[in-house]
C-alpha cells in the first residue's frame, strides 16, 4: 500500500476535504497559480525587452509551476496544487491573453467591443442556476490580474485582498 500524507475522508464529495485538507486549501492554491502566472508574464514583459534574455522561468508553464510551488506552505497544499494545477493554469493564462488584448488594442471600436463582450458573459453568468461561489467571470479575473500587478512582489497581500477586499466594480 502507497504511503500518504492525505487523510481520505471518503464520504465527502468537495475534494480537498475528501483529502482529509480544509476546503479553504483549494481557493488559496488556486490563487497562487493565477498570482504566479499573472506575475511571470508581467516581469518578464516589465523588464525584458528581448524573449531570448528572458529566463525560462518566467516563459514556461514549469516556470509557473516552479513559483508556485515556492509559494505553498506545506506539502499536503504542494501536492494538491500539482493537483489542480493544469485546470487553473489554463483558466489563469486564457484569460490573461484577453486581458492583453483589451489592453494592447488601439483601435477604440475594437476594445469597446471586446468590454461589451465582457459584460455579456458576465450577464450570462449572474442568470446562470450554476453556484456562483465556483464560477469566475473574465471580469473577475480580470480584476485579478489587476491586483496581482498592484501587488506584484507579494501573495499574500495579493491573497488578502482577493479573499477579503475584493474591490468591487
């Protein structure tokens, strides 16, 4: 028999307490891995003008994944973020990419488009019978991405003010 460090609670359905972890292990790990794919990607373009002196830290997703796992407390969090790193990974990077092109876009008819498009899937989102608590608009990671550039050094102010204060519109 393999040796865990996972106390299984086999009758609970939401994972991490499945896991034997508390359930609040999920949403701080999910936010370690969005803060360290928005910070990679902004210190790379922050102060690096040339991809190819740009440490592969910063370029790839094991760059990511390497933050991140610097950012876990414990190794029960560690394993579980490996756990639900490629899920979150995606989530985080897609939506930096549209993040990006809002922001990069010069011509003003093309971005007014974009927000309205923003604002319909967050309209579509409020009407969902979906649980709102688990469903994260692009405007909400928007707002993210936001925070992790005020807070680019930090998580755990990054973390506070996600979980506690989080701005509102």
């Amino acid at each position: 028999m393999v040796e865990t460090i996972f106390k299984f609670q086999h009758d609970s359905n939401v994972i991490p307490v499945a896991l034997g972890l508390p359930e609040e292990v999920h949403d701080r790990c999910k936010e370690i891995i969005f803060f360290s794919t928005f910070t990679n990607h902004f210190i790379k373009k922050d102060f690096f003008d040339n991809d190819a002196d740009t440490p592969s830290t910063l370029t790839t997703i094991t760059g990511v994944l390497e933050k991140a796992l610097s950012l876990s407390t414990s190794e029960s969090e560690k394993l579980y973020l490996l756990f639900i790193f490629k899920e979150v990974h995606e989530k985080g990077a897609h939506n930096l990419m549209g993040y990006q092109m809002i922001e990069e876009e010069t011509d003003e008819k093309a971005k007014k488009k974009m927000k309205m498009l923003l604002e319909l899937t967050e309209l579509k989102a409020l009407m969902s019978d979906d649980d709102r608590s688990e469903l994260t608009t692009p405007k909400d990671m928007f707002k993210r991405i936001d925070i992790a550039k005020k807070n680019m050094y930090n998580f755990e102010n990054y973390f506070n003010e996600v979980m506690y204060n989080e701005p509102k519109n």
